[in-house]
C-alpha cells in the first residue's frame, strides 16, 4: 500500500481521535469543526468529506471504539463449565484495563462527556445508554450474575439492581478521572481503587472475602498514579 493510501485508510481514526480529544478537553458543544481540522492537520473540508457532522464523529466513536469491545465481552457469555466468577472477573479486569490506560482515554473519557452534554443531545445519550451501557450491564455482567445465582454459585437477592451498584462504582471513577482528579491532593491510585472495588463486589456476590494475595495478582497488569 502507497504512503498515500495509507494515510487515506487511517484518516477516520485520525479525525475521531482528534475530536475526542477536544470534546474531553473543551466539551462536545464547545468544540467547533474548524478546532477539530486544526488538531488534525487536516482541511475542514476533509473533515465533512468523513463525518458530516460533530453527532456523526460522536456517534461513529461510540460504533467503532466500543462496540468492538462489547462483542469480545460477549464471548465471555458462551456455556462453559467454568466458575462464574474467574469468568466475571475478566470482565473486570478488561473494564479496569481500559479505565487505566493511555490509549484508552477517549473511551475512558465518554461517561463524563455523556453526562455533561445529553441535556443538550439527548438523542447522543440515549445511543450510548443503548448501544453500550445497557448491553454491557443487563447482557454482560447481568447474565454472568444470573448464571453464578443459578449454579449457587452467587447468593444476592436483587441481581438487577446488585449490577447497578458494581457499574456504578466504575464509572464513577471514570467520571472523577476526567474531571476532578487532578484537583485532588489525595492523588489517585487505581490499582488500590480496583483492589477495593473487586473485594467489595465478591464479598456481596460470593459471601466470603477475597484473599489478600489474590487481589494483587489480579492487579498486577493494571497501572495507576500513586498518591
């Protein structure tokens, strides 16, 4: 493939992380086309050759950036004799992963984006909620959830709402890590954060505690600022 072709094959995902960039940094209302070409380096025109709109490159990261990863998360669900738990925890650890590393920041980045701006496009919001927060809790973690509950394997009495509450906790750091944290002195240690998290989760979920030396193995690969 010529240099050229090249650069013409790569140029979607150059715009889409261009402007995530800048719907983090500026917010998605703030953020004109023009600043997008500019980070770029590209013309304006080429912009709107690609993606018509601000929603079309919003919406094109939402197909391409995540839902690649929720049908990996899928293949989690397939019949297996496995334990539910280890098989939960992958999940876990994919979610974390994400969460903490640098390649991943426009994902990691688009609850906070979210937030802020669904008062002003609702319709983006509500294709996030459905394409991927409502898959990854009620398809996802639901179903690994309800499949440990039917082996006796997971003892809790409302898995909707228990999945709720384990989801929450993740996004909420995703949500502070994209805002307050760096007005924090405390500092953030994501490792700790994902020890805790895990703990409480197979405390609720299993009964018993998580021995000690099984939750640092499991954090082992992730990375995160020490306080």
């Amino acid at each position: 493939m010529s240099s050229r072709r090249r650069q013409k094959a790569e140029r979607p995902a150059q715009l889409l992380e261009a402007a995530f960039a800048l719907f983090l940094e500026r917010g998605f209302a703030a953020t004109r086309i023009d600043d997008i070409a500019e980070r770029a380096q590209v013309s304006k025109g080429t912009v709107y050759l690609y993606y018509p709109s601000k929603e079309a490159l919003l919406t094109a990261a939402v197909e391409e950036l995540l839902l690649p990863r929720l049908a990996n998360l899928r293949q989690i669900l397939e019949p297996t004799e496995q334990p539910a738990w280890p098989r939960l925890r992958q999940v876990f650890e994919a979610m974390w992963t994400l969460a903490v590393d640098p390649q991943g920041l426009a994902v990691a980045g688009l609850p906070k984006l979210m937030i802020s701006e669904c008062g002003n496009f609702p319709d983006l919001a509500r294709r996030f909620v459905e394409r991927w927060i409502a898959p990854m809790q009620d398809e996802v973690l639901l179903g690994l959830v309800q499949q440990g509950r039917a082996r006796g394997e997971f003892h809790v009495d409302d898995p909707a709402y228990q999945v709720r509450v384990i989801v929450a906790g993740f996004v909420f750091q995703l949500v502070w890590r994209h805002s307050l944290a760096e007005f924090d002195g405390r500092g953030l240690d994501m490792r700790r954060y994902f020890n805790a998290w895990l703990a409480q989760t197979h405390a609720v979920l299993v009964g018993t505690a998580l021995p000690a030396d099984e939750l640092a193995a499991e954090a082992m690969s992730l990375t995160g600022t020490q306080p």
